[in-house]
C-alpha cells in the first residue's frame, strides 16, 4: 500500500484500501496480508476484478524475510534493527522499480527513526554518535559518486546512503554500498549479455541496496 501510495501523495492512514475497479472498500478480513489473495483467488469480493500478483508476492516476500531474521536473532534489539531497515528498503525497492524516485517523506522517517535506534543502540556498538558519522560516509561516498558518474547513481541513492549510514555506522555502510555495486553489476551485465537492455536504460539502484543489506546481515552479523 505504502508503495502505491507515497509517490503519489496520497495518505497511508485514510482512507482504507479500495477495490480500483468497483471502488468498494476493502474489509478488514479480505485484507489480510498473503492469506486473503489465496482465499479470494486473487479476485476482488464485490466486482472480480483480479487483484494485482505485486501485493502477494511482496506480503510473502516481506513476511519470509522478516521469519528469517526472527530465526537468527530472536526477539532481540538487533531484530527489530533488521525488520525496521528492510521495512524500509522494500518498501523503496519497489517505488523505485516503478518510478525510479527516493520520496523525501520516507527518507525523513527514516531519519528520525535512525535517531530512535541511536538512542536505543538497535545495532549493537552503534550509538547516535556512530550513526552520524555513518551518515556522513555514506552521504559523502555516495556524493561524490553521483558527482563523477555524472547523476547515473541519483540524488535519491545519495539521500539513502545517508540515512542508512545513520542506522549502520560507517562501516557497515562503506560495507553495504561495496556489495550493492557488485550485485547491481552482476546484474546488469547479465542484462546486457543476455540483449535485454542497453547501456542506456535507466536502472533503479535501491532494490541492490536492500539487497545488500539483506545479504550482508545472514553473512556478517
Ligand atoms: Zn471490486
């Protein structure tokens, strides 16, 4: 909801889901998340019409990662660490694959949110003096190579480097930038070999982001 929502402009509060076809609203009960595509057969109750495949597959996509991190950490503070960020992450994947924008509102909440781990040390050594100069490095590396690839990486990734370096600290992030370039690399010259894009295509880069962190927390921590 919140990544067809936010770019838009629209609140996430109110008013609630609604079918796009019959604009009937959708009850409590048809709008548990993964569960109720299956048992309404991915069409809406009131009209048919069929329900996007993207909300099922991010609900599972979202609901198996977070399982995954609850099996590694528990119900310890680095848990909520890791389901807050990636929260996050998938949440601008998405928007990013559909828009290639960084929405400032969620980069703010973020923000405010990286202060609130600070204090609570969600990360283990990482206090809200660590997260600023986390904030930095990866504001400043991201920066400088938005500045020498002449905008290819964006001003958004920039923004999100920033407040990511804010939950992570500096090493963590430098960490996380190395991997997503490797991935996104990995990834885009299978694109090319295989001819399905050229040079020239614009490629959203969050969804190597969240990767990155998503891989580097079952490897590293
Ligand atoms: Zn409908």
């Amino acid at each position: 909801m919140c990544i067809y929502r936010i770019p838009s402009g629209k609140s996430i509060i109110s008013p609630p889901s609604a079918c796009p076809k019959c604009k009937n609203f959708i009850k409590w009960y048809d709008n548990i998340p993964f569960l109720s595509f299956i048992l309404l057969k991915g069409r809406c109750r009131k009209c048919g019409n069929k329900i996007s495949l993207r909300y099922p597959i991010v609900e599972l996509l979202t609901g198996m990662l977070f399982i995954l991190f609850f099996l590694k950490f528990g119900l310890e503070k680095t848990y909520f660490f890791y389901i807050i960020i990636a929260g996050y992450l998938i949440t601008l994947a998405f928007i990013d694959i559909d828009k290639q924008i960084v929405p400032d509102e969620i980069i703010l909440l973020m923000i405010i949110t990286g202060f609130a781990a600070g204090i609570f040390e969600l990360r283990q050594g990482i206090n809200i003096f660590d997260g600023l100069i986390g904030a930095g490095a990866g504001g400043f590396i991201a920066l400088c190579l938005n500045y020498f690839s002449n905008g290819k990486m964006g001003e958004g990734d920039v923004k999100l480097f920033a407040a990511l370096g804010l939950f992570t600290g500096a090493r963590e992030i430098t960490g996380i930038m190395f991997y997503a370039f490797i991935i996104g690399g990995v990834f885009a010259a299978v694109l090319l070999a295989s001819g399905k894009s050229s040079r020239k295509d614009p490629v959203a880069f969050v969804p190597f982001i969240a990767a990155a962190f998503i891989l580097r927390a079952f490897i590293f921590h």
